[in-house]
C-alpha cells in the first residue's frame, strides 16, 4: 500500500521553517528524519522532512484546480517545502490527517499537494473540498484516458483505482459516481467482488468488474498494484 505523501508550501525559507512550524503549528521534528513526528491531537504517526522551494509549484497547483490571483502569487513566493508522510488505513485516521491539513492552513500555509494522487489545492479550495459530502474527492485525481474516467490515488487507502466509461454520462456526473463509490468502500466498508451491484441513488444501476490497471504499467508513479475496478452502468 503506498504512504501518504502531503507536501506543504511553507511562507518561510528553510532557516526560518522550524520557527514557524514551532510557533504556528507546535511541532517539534525529531533530530533524525526518519523517526517518527507526532503531531499534538493526532492519532497518525508521521515522518517529516524540510526542503528548499520549488520552481514552477504554482503552475503544479493552477493545472490541477485554477487559482485567484493572489493564490498564485503565495504558492509561487513560497520559501520552502515540508513534506508529511504517513499510513491512512481507517476512516477515524483519515479524519485526523485531514484535520492535520486544515491546522497547516489555517496557519498561514497556501496549500498542499498530495504526491501519491496528485492532486494540488489553494488552502480556500481543500477546506471547500473536505466540508462536501463526500470528502474522499479531495484526495482523488480524475484521469480521462482511453474513454474512461479513472480514479487516482485509491492505493493510498489500500483499495484498487476506480474506471468509468466516459459515454456513461457526463463528466460531473461521472466524477461524483468514481467519489460516491470510492466513499463507500473506503470510509463505509463496501464489500464488493467481480457482479456486485450498486445502486447510486438516482436509479443508475452500475455492476463491478476486476480488471488490472490498463491506464499505467508497474514502475509507473501513478500504478497501483491492487488493480482497478471497472464499474459498468446498466
């Protein structure tokens, strides 16, 4: 199962990162990188690590979801990176870390970007995001490719990738499917195998077919090892 991978764009330069992440947020990094951070109110165990700023991060976070103006203007001025790394393994954990993101923006931090999904949100996005119904979209990249819509980042939750054809609807509708389902199975405990049915609500009947990602091959960042369930409408 791949780690969870959340790289925050700190206002700070590196000298100034370890101030700011005492004072705003209390955190204290181990002298070694690899032990383990905890972060005060948090269940999840994290790693953390501190790097300089990256080039072109802002064009990283306008692809993904379009920014203000002065959104772009903060990432883009951003002094230095820190990065959390942690295991998302139940839906109690998964609200912890994402109370872990809100505290990073509501203390000054522009954003974060989600290295396993690749998703990339402003700080005003993500808190608009995880207050939806259906939070897990905040976690879940969308890739139209071959006529499907796909789903990346499931791995990270110990689940396969989500596919649809793109000619069963349009693309909002398919999206809120791919999250509908992904919430289902992540956070409610769906339990499904190759002709299980599921009913989203609307009187769309959909059926689940076991297949092995098409999308990417092994060695590929965005491969997921569990495979990929096919959701067929009916």
């Amino acid at each position: 199962m791949k780690k969870t991978i959340l790289a925050f764009p700190l206002p700070v330069a590196v000298d100034a990162a370890l101030p700011f992440l005492s004072e705003r947020l209390h955190l204290q990094l181990p002298a070694n990188a690899a032990d383990l951070l905890m972060i005060p109110g948090c269940p999840v165990s994290f790693t953390g690590k501190l790097q300089g700023p990256a080039a072109g991060l802002d064009d990283i976070f306008a692809d993904h979801f379009a920014l203000t103006d002065a959104e772009r203007c903060a990432i883009k001025a951003h002094g230095s990176l820190f990065f959390l790394q942690c295991s998302i393994g139940k839906p109690a954990e998964f609200e912890a870390v994402n109370k872990v993101i809100l505290q990073f923006l509501g203390a000054g931090v522009p954003g974060v970007y989600m290295e396993q999904s690749g998703c990339a949100w402003s700080a005003a996005a993500f808190r608009a995001a995880v207050a939806d119904t259906l939070p897990m979209e905040a976690w879940l990249n969308f890739i139209a490719a071959k006529g499907n819509l796909c789903t990346l980042g499931m791995e990270s939750f110990g689940l396969p990738d989500l596919n649809i054809s793109l000619a069963s609807g349009d693309m909002d509708g398919l999206k809120n499917v791919l999250s509908c389902v992904a919430d289902a199975l992540f956070r409610d405990g769906l339990e499904v195998d190759t002709g299980t049915r599921w009913n989203d609500g609307e009187g769309n009947d959909f059926e689940f077919r076991k297949e092995q990602s098409a999308l990417y091959h092994k060695g590929d960042f965005e491969y997921n090892a569990l495979g990929l369930w096919k959701l067929l409408k009916k």
